[in-house]
C-alpha cells in the first residue's frame, strides 16, 4: 500500500516559488494528497479537534483593558476587534479561519487594507494558507512574500505564526510533519469504503479436486452462477465440486483498529489529553469528577495557550499601553456547580460584588449590588407587611 502526501512547503529562499496544487486523487483508494489544508479534515479526529479549538477561541468574549491594578480600566473595542476584515462577518468568523491557517499550516497570513492614523491595522483580509509563500532575501535577509501568484509588498503583509523554530521565517505544519499518520487514517477509511462498494476479495471459492483448464473453470463459473441469478433457490453441485463461502469480520474489512489508533494519534497532536477528551481511547469509565478534571485539562494543555497567542495578537493591533484579554470564566458557564462556587469565593473573599456576578450570569442588577459582601442581604419589603 502506498500513500502520496503532495509536496511539502518550500522554506529555503528561490526565486519563482509554486503554489502547491491538489492533483488528482486516481483510482485508488490508498492515495492520499494533503497538498491543500482542508484535505486532513477528512479524518474526523483532525476535524474535531481542530473545531473544537477554534470554536472556544473564537467564542471566547474579548476585551480591551489600559493599566492594571487599581488603574485598570475597560476600553471601548476598536474596529479591528469588533470586525477585522470589514466584510459584515465579525470578530467571530475572522478569528475561526485565523485559528484553522494557525491549526492546519502553522501560519496565520493576511493583508493590511486600512491602518488608523498612528499606523496600526485596522482591517486585515486573511489569505488562505496555502497561496501564501514566504522567504527570507539571500542578501538583506528581509522577509520576502507571494500570495495568489503575485507579489505583495512586506510593509503590507500581516503574518502570525505557531510552531517557530530558529532560523525559519514560517511556522512549522502539523499536518505535513504528521502526514504519515493522518494519511494513514484517511486511506485505512477509504479502503473500507471501496470494500463495500466494490468488493475487494471474491465472495466465495467454487473447487474441484480435478485438474480444469480455463475453458472448464469458466463454464463451471458461468452455469454455477446461471443457476443463482434471480433466485433463491439451493443449488446442486455434481460430483467432486465443493463451494466455500470466503468470509471476513467487518473489523478486518474496515481496518477498524487502524482507524482507531491513528484517530487517537491525530487528536493528539492538538494537545495532550485531546485524544481522551474527544472520546478516543479513553481507558477507563468517565465520572463527574473525571469529567471536570477534563474540562480543566481542555483549557490547561489544549486551550489556553491558544488564547495567551491569541491575546498577543490582538495586543500587537492596539494603540501602545493597551491589551486585549479573553474572558476565560466563560469557559466553565456550562457547568453550573463550578460556576456558582466560583462566585461564592468571590464574594465571600470581596473579589467582586454581586452586580459584577449578575451580569456574568445575565441576570439584571440590585439595588444593593454595588457594595462589597459584608453579610446578608438587606431583606426587601413586600406589599403584605
């Protein structure tokens, strides 16, 4: 069995470089071509776990906020946080595709429209990752840039990466550093497939224990099956004829271990615990505990270093002495014993007063809300006393 991945990605400076391609997939069903980034989503495990990942960041509320501590205080969100590309879609559609170039090829790239008037981007249409080719000058060592075939200026390039290594202006791919394995996947799917379409073994063998030649073995196939065609009667073989039914567990048939090990290698390429949380290869039987210890993984290993990167990038776009942050108490509103401990330290310890929790909790203010917890609340007259 052999798989073609396509070409990898050129890093070392050239003069013309290519635009990868997907060529055609041929006839086989073994052939795997992960030229282009959305080709590894036909792996489900590699579509979960990146969606998974760019869905909570791009779902994540996001402010912006000038000093800290005491002189903290939350700015009004500038344009470029609000809708990045100016195409109507908002800040949500435009960081999910940021996350999946991030995600799939290890860059993020775009192209500066519009600046304000202190020069910072203030609307950035992103590229697809794949029509983008950068390189470093063999002579100045700037960096030098193509998309779409043309060459785009560098002052007018926005590029983020994941995965940096020294000496290299891109990010390094997961998907071509692990092509291997989701290959692997893709095609030990496909090859269940055609299985079942097409059948890829005889269905039974029909034996004498004479010597035919081709001419007697084909008229014996022919009147064998002549006498099954439209029917569902029993046939009768003469003598020294045998029919042995050829037949395969649907385990072996779909390669179903190799999908399940190579799943559970692609989840975990996005993080440790991935693989797990995602429901493969689990290992044990799920808890509530053990559920909420996941869920804490999620944003330990998986998650939150995806949204300080996030941040960081949002940072870059403001004006100096100004940042952006994610409003991590988000991710744990869909657990409501986790989310009501949380405020009663809060309160209880003054971190915040109870208005602050009510809005949280889209709930509407008190009038007595606004002042630390220093005990009960005041008991509210009714029309009855």
């Amino acid at each position: 069995m052999s798989l073609f991945f396509g070409r990898p990605e050129r890093r070392a400076p050239f003069s013309e470089p290519e635009i990868p391609r997907p060529s055609a997939t041929g006839g086989t069903f073994a052939r795997v071509n992960l030229a282009r980034a959305e080709a590894s989503l036909q792996k489900v495990a590699v579509w979960s776990a990146t969606d998974l990942i760019a869905s909570l960041v791009s779902t994540l509320p996001i402010d912006v906020y000038a000093g800290t501590g005491k002189a903290r205080k939350e700015l009004p969100k500038p344009r470029v946080l609000v809708d990045p590309a100016g195409d109507g879609y908002g800040v949500g559609d435009w960081l999910y595709q940021y996350m999946m170039s991030l995600l799939l090829r290890g860059n993020g790239y775009g192209k500066t429209v519009d600046r304000d008037r202190i020069g910072n981007p203030t609307q950035i249409v992103l590229y697809h990752p794949d029509e983008v080719q950068g390189w470093r000058d063999e002579k100045s060592g700037m960096p030098q840039w193509r998309a779409g075939g043309k060459t785009v200026e560098p002052q007018d390039m926005w590029h983020r990466r994941a995965y940096p290594t020294p000496g290299r202006l891109l990010g390094l791919s997961p998907v071509e550093h692990h092509a291997g394995t989701i290959g692997l996947g893709i095609a030990a799917a496909r090859f269940g497939k055609q299985w079942f379409e097409d059948g890829a073994h005889p269905s039974g063998m029909l034996t004498n224990d004479k010597s035919l030649d081709h001419k007697q073995a084909r008229t014996a196939k022919e009147r064998f099956l002549a006498s099954l065609s439209g029917s569902r009667d029993v046939a009768v073989l003469g003598q020294g004829w045998k029919y042995q039914q050829i037949q395969v567990s649907a385990n072996e048939s779909q390669f179903l271990e190799t999908q399940r090990y190579t799943a559970a290698e692609c989840a975990r390429i996005y993080g440790p615990g991935m693989a797990e949380i995602l429901g493969y290869d689990t290992g044990g039987s799920m808890t509530y505990a053990n559920v909420e210890q996941r869920s804490l993984d999620l944003l330990t290993y998986a998650i939150d270093k995806w949204l300080v990167r996030g941040e960081d990038m949002f940072t870059s776009l403001l004006p100096e002495g100004q940042y952006a942050k994610f409003n991590r108490a988000a991710l744990s509103r869909t657990d409501l014993l986790t989310r009501t401990r949380a405020h009663a330290i809060a309160l209880q310890n003054k971190w915040t007063v109870v208005n602050e929790v009510r809005d949280l909790e889209e709930l509407g203010p008190v009038p007595w809300g606004d002042k630390p917890n220093e005990g009960d609340a005041p008991k509210v007259k009714t029309d009855d006393e």
